[in-house]
C-alpha cells in the first residue's frame, strides 16, 4: 500500500503558485473564517449555558468549568437544551436561543450604524436590501471587519469565481450564514460598478441548505451541512420569511451521536463526494472533529487502494490541504504535520490570518505574478 508523504509547505511560498489552480477542488470551511464577527464555539456555549440554567459563569469560570468536568463544548449544549426541556421551554426555544447568541454582537455594530434591520434582512436574502442598503453595509464590514478571515476570504472567492478558478462547492460546516451574505453584497455591488448601472447579477453563490434543494446551475453551492440559523427578518417586506434550516444543526451532544452512528446522513455523503472527487481546501478547522477526521480517513483510504491498482508507486503527495496558523514551537508544527497524514491531508501554513487572501492569490495564481 502507497504511503503518503510529509510534505508541508508555507501558504506564500511562490513554489506552490497556481498549486490548486491545476485541478478540480472544493472548500470546506469552519468556525474559524467567522472569527470576530460571531462568538467562538467556546464562548457560544458559555453564554447558552448561562442563560439555560440562569448561571453567571466568566471566561474564566467556564474555563474551570470545562476543565473540571471534562466533557466537550457540544456535551454542554447538549446539558443546555436537555434543561430548556425540562423547564417546560418550547421544541423552538434551543433554536432560537442560539440564534440569539450568536447574532447579538454583530447586531449591536451595526445597530450603532443604523443597519440593524438591513443585516437581519441580508443574512436571509441579501437581495431583499435596496441599494443604499447595499452599499451601506457592504461600507460596514469593509471597515469594521475588512482585516477579517471571513471579509478577506469572501473578496478571494469572488475574484476565483471570476477567474474561472473557484471551487466546484464550498462545504459549510458554520451555522452562521454570513459568509453568502458577503459573496452576494460584494458580488452585487462589483457587478454594478462594472456595468454602469444598479442591477443583480446572477447568482455566482448559492446557499444549499437541504439536500431536497438540489443543485444550482452555472452557480457553486455553498452546502451547509450541519444545518444554518438566519436572525428573524426586519418585518419590512410583508411577504419576506427566514430562511434556514435550523430543524438540522449539529450542536449538541445528541445531534453528533446521531451522525456518529448514521452512515447516510446528508454531511457524511457530501463530504465524502468531494473528499473522494476533488481536492479540498480545509479552511477554519481545527480538525478535531471525529467525524470529520473519520471521513478524511476514509477518503484515503480509498484512494490508496485505487493508487495501488493503478500505480506501482510506493508514496504520493497528499491531496487535500488545511491552511493552519504556524505555531512558535517547533515540535510542536512536527506533530501536527505527522498526525494528519493517515488522514490524506498536508499542512499550508500561515504566519497571520490576515494572510489568507495572498494564500489565495498565491495557489490559485489569481494576479499576474510579480
């Protein structure tokens, strides 16, 4: 059986231009890419926590209280939704509370900004914003967030998609739905710049929330397959109404088991699909999710099989990547890199998050080369 080299490399290293460029391949995105703009997953669950059981835990009181337990962050949700239930709370209520928690910062900004209403809007259907909404809030995330992972990440897409260089799907694993959002406001307002005149483009995105909803033409799916929360509507368009799937998030304890021990859930079949028929693009992961570490090493090990009985060669490079931070310490990166390898993944490093649109330029040789 092949084995699979170790081979990481640095995500600004000119020797890897236009690397992905050459070849189908898919994104597959994390809670990381809405860094600073949502909650962390940690302290997501803190505030759920405290507001299910009525407790006052600090950063650092959740800290000792994860610690000390040592159960996960999705075991802990799980604790918060099982006591929403037994206080007699609605099937609804753990839905609309994470809702509530993850929303409420960026609701507040752009509260101050008078954009409230029109981020609620856009986080359903950014073309429900007429064009001073549009150009309003696009001016907000540019310059509240333009330094972020997801802003930066939104402009690179946008730019392969024009290129012809973009993903054949974006695998979504976050249940924010900021990162179509952003395509389609930046999309829109470029395509009028370009044109000379206030109109939408066609859809180059388009958020899959379900499998039921098929596949767009001409446009790349954006599959969010743990399930999505949008905020509720503004109530400014009589006959507009959420949009999202929030019947098929995966944030509790339960809700992983269930895709654990279910070998034909939705996730697990897309995942593998694109794992298994392009390269992936890992962006905003730690990688310590078992399920998905379970189907990367699945993945591979198809494809070894399939090297072997067309090939005599006894190592290949791995074809998948996950864009990490460089951590300080030498072994530290060793042990990363090593420990990925029976799952068929090689690690591009970043020295600042700031950096992931030049990563992008760089592998999908998106400008000319200096």
């Amino acid at each position: 059986m092949p084995l699979v080299k170790h081979k990481p490399f640095d995500g600004l290293d000119r020797r890897f231009r236009g690397n992905l460029a050459r070849s189908a391949w898919s994104l597959c995105v994390g809670a990381g890419v809405s860094f600073g703009l949502v909650p962390t997953w940690q302290e997501l669950t803190r505030r759920v926590v405290n507001e299910s059981f009525g407790s006052a835990y600090d950063d650092a009181g959740f800290e000792d209280l994860v610690k000390a337990t040592r159960w996960s962050l999705d075991a802990l949700l799980q604790g918060a939704a099982n006591n929403l239930t037994l206080t007699g709370k609605p099937d609804e209520a753990f839905g609309e509370l994470l809702e509530s928690e993850l929303y409420s910062d960026l609701l507040t900004q752009a509260d101050a900004g008078g954009l409230k209403e029109c981020l609620s809007d856009a986080l359903n259907n950014p073309r429900w914003l007429r064009k001073e909404e549009i150009l309003q809030l696009t001016d907000f995330f540019e310059k509240s967030h333009g330094g972020s992972t997801l802003v930066n990440l939104s402009r690179s897409l946008a730019e392969a998609k024009e290129a012809k260089k973009g993903p054949q799907a974006i695998i979504n694993f976050n249940a924010d739905t900021l990162l179509f959002a952003l395509l389609d406001l930046f999309l829109i307002r470029a395509h009028a710049a370009k044109v000379g005149k206030w109109e939408h483009p066609s859809f180059a995105f388009v958020r899959t929330l379900r499998g039921i909803d098929g596949l767009p033409a001409g446009a790349t799916p954006i599959f969010h397959c743990h399930g999505a929360v949008s905020p509720s509507p503004s109530g400014r368009l009589t006959k507009a109404k959420r949009r999202d799937a929030r019947e098929h998030l995966v944030f509790t304890e339960a809700d992983y088991l269930n895709i654990a021990g279910n070998v034909a859930t939705w996730a697990q079949s897309l995942f593998l699909f694109h794992a298994q028929s392009s390269r992936l693009l890992i962006v905003g992961h730690s990688l310590s999710d078992p399920n998905i570490r379970k189907w990367l090493a699945w993945s591979l090990r198809s494809s070894l099989e399939e090297m072997a009985a067309v090939s005599t060669a006894s190592e290949f490079t791995a074809r998948h990547i996950w864009v990490a931070r460089r951590p300080k310490e030498t072994d530290q990166r060793r042990i990363q890199e090593i420990s990925l390898l029976h799952l068929g993944v090689r690690v591009c490093w970043v020295d600042d998050w700031g950096q992931i649109g030049d990563v992008f330029d760089n592998l999908l040789a998106l400008k000319s080369a200096p």
